[in-house]
C-alpha cells in the first residue's frame, strides 16, 4: 500500500509545481487548439472538397484518429477521388 502513497505524493507534487508554475495558460491553450486544428485536418479537407463520405470520414477522425493509423486512413480517403465529376 506505501506504493500507492507515494504516487498520490509524486502525482501531487507534478500537478502542483505546474500549477503554480510561472508559465502562461496561454501557451499551453495555443498549443491544444493547434493540435486540435491538426487532428481534424481529414475531416476538414472531406467537407471542404464536399466528399461523398465526409460523415464516415468524419466519424473515423473521431473514433480511430488517435491511434495515428486511423488518421492517416481518413486522411488518404479524404484526399481520394470525391465522386463528384
């Protein structure tokens, strides 16, 4: 059980020191939206080129972009052929 204290502890003292660290939230939220930005690159380039799967290419984004392979099947898909002539 000592080991389970002793994370709480270093857990703790991680979430403190950055807390009340003296670096900005600013950055840290600039920084999340760029990458949310960059997570959905796929769907934005499906519903922009008005792809004729844009919703599962969306919900691919969604469910398996985190695994890094998923998002880059959605992104290849959203850069295929759209079905439009």
């Amino acid at each position: 059980m000592a080991n389970f204290k002793n994370l709480d502890i270093i857990l703790m003292d991680t979430f403190y020191s950055w807390y009340w660290s003296n670096s900005s939230p600013v950055v840290a939220w600039l920084v999340m939206v760029l990458l949310w930005v960059v997570y959905f690159i796929p769907s934005a380039v499906a519903f922009l080129r008005a792809h004729r799967s844009k919703v599962a290419i969306l919900t691919l984004n969604i469910l398996l972009g985190w695994t890094g392979i998923g998002w880059i099947v959605a992104l290849v898909w959203s850069l295929a052929y759209s079905g439009h002539d």
